[in-house]
C-alpha cells in the first residue's frame, strides 16, 4: 500500500477508485483507496473532522488517519506513533464501514457536499479569525516575536493548545501561562469585549474585500505540506493547514468571533453566519 493521494485539497467530494487495503477497526472495516476525496481526522492536529458520506454505496461511519510501517504494521488515528508525514511510513486515509467490501473492488466515494461545505467555512473562517485576533492583541506583547503574515506578533502560533472546526464555526483554545508571559505577552486587563469587537470590525473589512483563498498543494499525498493562502487588502496571509476551504473570503458572508477569558486560557468562538453554496465538483 502507497499513501493515499487525496482530492479534498482540490475541493472535490467524490470520485472513483479501487480498494487497495481493508484493515479491522474493532468489529468494523477499515478500507483503503488508492485515491479519494474524503477528509481524515488528522491525529496529530485533529482540528477538522472527518468527512461523511459513501463508499460503494456504504455508509462510511467515520474516516480517520493510517500509518503503514516499514515493517508492514498499520497504525490508526491516536495509535500512530510518528507524526504527520514522518519520513518512512506510508499515510492512508481509512474510511470506516459496518460491512466489508473485497480487495481489488472499484468503488464510488461520495463525501457530504453539505457537510464539507459547512467545514470549509469554518475552517477559513477560522483562520481569518486568527489572524484578526493577532491583530486586536498586537499592542500587548513587550518583546519582539515572531509575526503573522501580516506583520503583527503571531499570538495564535505562539499560545494556541487547539482548535476544533465545526460546521460554520470554530472553537479555538489559548493557553496564557508563564510561558507565554515569558515571551513578552500580557493578559493583564485584557477586555474581551473590546478586543472581539476590534477583530469582529477587522473580520467585517476582510469579508466585504473578498480576498480569494487559495491551498498551496505541493504533492498529491495525504501528509503533503499544504499552505492556505489568502490575500487580503493588507497583504498575503499564509497558514500551514492540511484542511478544507471556501474559495473566497466574502463566501462567508459574515465572520463573528466571542472570546471568554479564563485563569490560565482564552478560548474563541468563531461563527460564520451565513451559509455557503455547494460547490461540486467531478
Ligand atoms: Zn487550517
């Protein structure tokens, strides 16, 4: 079995290919295509979840991330004992079924065009809502540290401990510990309110600009190392990401992000409040 190539970063939510792999995940299967379109949960950053949808007509009931060692051993989802990518090992998306389906067999994948849809905006969403929080917290940082791609000190690389996606939204959690305090940034005083009314203001802007999001896709395999991209009117911003996205900022329609201030975190609540229209592509 070679890593899996995948068409989620292309957009596409269905396609045809054969199975290549079938493992046992508890009583269910666990099957391997040579290609597909289906979005694994990533076990080494599980901010996206799994698409849904079919395999040969089966309800695929989840689809998580395969490691394939050298020694022929496969590995799923929290059991991978490598990170993402590690050099060496073969990375497969496994879709999960309640039936078998037999090796060689040539299979339509069909993902949830509904459900990605959803994901994909929160997923972009997200990530505005970053960069618009490093924005709003910028005047607090007291020593120099590495910025975002619009010029302000990255406070989401800095603090972030996760982020889950959901549909047309995103829960992003911050840590601000003594660490943090070492690198320069202060918490003291912060007021949520203003500072998520600076970047819900900021957010507004970005959406009315349609900036154009783009993945930059550098191989066809699942581990590649994918950029998003997008080009807003204060310059390009680029985020590692191994996700899915709306194709431009003004698809959200509109961007809200709430912030609650905890003893030792920040946690964001983004909302996109508008739906995006499918985009199916072959
Ligand atoms: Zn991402």
């Amino acid at each position: 079995m070679n890593s899996t190539v995948v068409t989620f970063p292309h957009g596409h939510v269905s396609g045809r290919s054969t199975i290549v792999g079938a493992v046992p995940v508890g009583e269910r299967h666990g099957l391997v295509t040579t290609e597909t379109p289906f979005h694994p949960l990533d076990h080494t950053w599980p901010d996206q979840p799994a698409d849904r949808g079919t395999l040969g007509g089966l309800v695929v009931v989840d689809c998580v991330t395969g490691a394939l060692s050298a020694g022929g051993e496969v590995f799923l989802g929290p059991d991978i004992p490598v990170r993402r990518g590690t050099a060496g090992w073969e990375w497969l998306v496994v879709h999960v079924t309640e039936e078998p389906v037999a090796l060689g067999a040539e299979v339509d994948l069909v993902a949830d065009a509904a459900h990605r849809a959803g994901l994909s905006a929160g997923h972009t969403a997200c990530h505005l809502a970053a960069l618009a929080l490093n924005a709003a917290l910028a005047g607090r940082w007291r020593k120099d540290v590495a910025a975002d791609g619009l010029g302000h000190p990255d406070f989401d690389q800095s603090a972030i401990t996760s982020s889950r996606i959901t549909p047309y939204g995103s829960v992003d959690v911050y840590r601000l510990g003594k660490s943090l305090r070492k690198k320069g940034f202060t918490a003291e005083g912060l007021d949520t309110d203003q500072v998520a009314a600076e970047a819900n203001e900021r957010l507004k802007g970005w959406v009315a600009s349609g900036a154009p999001v783009r993945l930059d896709v550098p191989g066809p395999e699942l581990t590649a190392r994918r950029t998003w991209h997008c080009a807003l009117p204060e310059g390009e911003a680029s985020i590692p990401c191994g996700g899915t996205h709306v194709r431009s900022a003004a698809d959200l329609g509109e961007v809200t992000v709430e912030l609650a201030l905890g003893e030792q975190e920040l946690t964001m609540h983004t909302t996109v409040h508008t739906t995006v229209h499918t985009t199916v592509r072959a």
